[in-house]
C-alpha cells in the first residue's frame, strides 16, 4: 500500500510546504527544517485507505532533488496497534532511495498513520515529503508478555514482549492503600443489552500535581489521532491534574504543563500549555 502526497490518504498545512518537480509521480513537498520548537510550522500525515490487519514495514522514499541539502534528522511518529513510535531518519544519507521506519503491526486498534513535521536537530535544510509504503509481512503474531521487577527496591515492573516491533511497558505499583468501593453502582444494561457509558467526571475545584511516567502526547481532545497532537511529554514532568474524562475502556486527564524535567524531543510541551493525555502517562 502506498501513499503519495498527491493521493488522499495524505495531509499537510499545505501554505508552509513548496511543490518540487522530482520524486513518486514527478512531485513531492518540502519546508524547510527548524530546531526551534516555537519556529515549527509544518505538518503532513499519511494515512492508509484500506489496510488489513497485519504485520507490515513501513517506509518512506526521499527524493534526489532540490537546491537545498536534505535535513540529517527527520523525525517520524508512526502510530501501530501498540501506541506512538519515533524514529529519526538520515534525508541526505537516503536520497533517491526508500528509507524502513520499522515493521509495527496495525489494523486491528490505532488508525495507521505516520506523521512529520519541519522540527529537526538542524536548521535551514530540506524535509523532504514525498510517498510512505505499508509493506505486508504477514499476519500479526499473539505474543505473551512476561513481567520482570526492576529491582527489589522499587515497585516497578518492565514487561519485555518477545515480539521486537512491541515497546516495553514500564508498570507502577501503587502503595496507596485499596480505594473504597464506589458508592455509585454500574450502569445498567439497556433493553439492547449495550451498557450505557459511564459519565465523564466534572473538572476538579483544588488541581492536583502528577508526575509524567511514560513518554507520550500532550492532545487538543482525548482522541489518539494524529490531528490532535501539540507536543510531547518527557518522564519526570509535572503537570497540574484539571479533569478526568472516561470514554469506554480509557480515561484521558486534561492537564496543564506545570514544570519540565529534561528535554526528551525536540517538540518538549512548554509550561501552561494545557491539553489531554492518557492516564497512563501520568502519576499522581
């Protein structure tokens, strides 16, 4: 399956991209790379049409033209059935040839999609964005995760799946003692027999402090699409708890930036940006 940046599947701001006459059916686009998160402007997505639910690599073809150098660290966020991945490709080393971002497997929860944007480690160079492929591997394979305490110091726990393409999940016990059951019972079913969904609690009066666990993305709505990313955040941030919102099986936290740890991207959310993560990124 391939994507073009003339076909459908593909979005970008297209008044901060400039049209050049080379690459998969004669065009692609290009801006031109910031370092400076405030100076980045650019943004394209590709998403697949149609795509069965597998295994696939996927990669993406640089162009051999320009007048301007291609940038050295373009960065792509590829969304797979198991989150977000970042990986930092070498334009200027894969002129005129197709770049792998990795073997992932999708169809079967997250949208597919792969994201750029102008933000590299260098200034004043080409990105350059032209077609992305999903290349079928095969079926995804069920792998069974074991779970492996860091050390007896800790509560946390590192669960390796065997699958490579899988991330690592890092999990926190909590020391708190068990909650209290809940005073309001579980929605009943409807005549359907679909349960009704349980409402989103109301925003809270005295904002408390977490603590980011798990790298992730700060979100204009508690939706993991990519149109709704603003920034990422980096393990050991603090952010100020505002509401918790519980759609189906999830729970998002709308929260506001409230001091940063060290930098892990380049695109690091600022103090007071305000926006929705997963619950599981943070810890209060």
């Amino acid at each position: 399956m391939v994507v073009d940046n003339s076909d459908p599947g593909f979005n970008a701001n297209q008044d901060t991209w400039s049209l050049a006459s080379c690459g998969v059916n004669q065009e692609h686009v290009a801006a031109v790379s910031t370092s400076a998160v405030q100076q980045s402007r650019s943004r394209a997505s590709w998403v697949p049409t149609i795509l069965n639910a597998g295994t696939y690599e996927v990669r993406v073809y640089i162009p051999p033209c320009g007048d301007t150098e291609a940038t050295h660290s373009a960065r792509y966020f590829i969304t797979h059935d198991h989150g977000i991945s970042t990986m930092t490709i070498d334009q200027y080393a894969h002129t005129g040839g197709w770049a792998s971002l990795g073997t992932y497997t999708f169809g079967a929860r997250y949208n597919p999609t792969v994201e750029i944007s102008d933000l590299t480690s260098d200034d004043q160079r080409a990105v350059r964005v032209d077609a992305a492929a999903w290349i079928w591997q095969g079926e995804a394979s069920t792998s069974v995760a074991s779970f492996a305490p860091q050390n007896a110091a800790t509560p946390d726990y590192r669960v390796p799946w065997p699958d490579e393409s899988q991330e690592e999940l890092l999990i926190s016990r909590s020391n708190r003692p068990p909650e209290a059951p809940q005073a309001t019972p579980p929605a009943l079913p409807t005549p359907s027999g679909v349960p009704e969904p349980a409402p989103a609690s109301a925003p809270r009066d005295n904002p408390s402090v977490g603590t980011v666990v798990q790298r992730g993305y700060l979100r204009t709505a508690p939706q993991m699409t990519p149109q709704t990313a603003i920034a990422q955040v980096c393990p050991n941030d603090q952010v100020l708890l505002l509401e918790v919102q519980h759609l189906g099986s999830s729970s998002w936290l709308h929260v506001r930036m409230a001091s940063t740890a060290n930098d892990c991207a380049p695109d690091h959310a600022r103090e007071e940006t305000e926006g929705w993560v997963p619950s599981a990124l943070v810890s209060d």
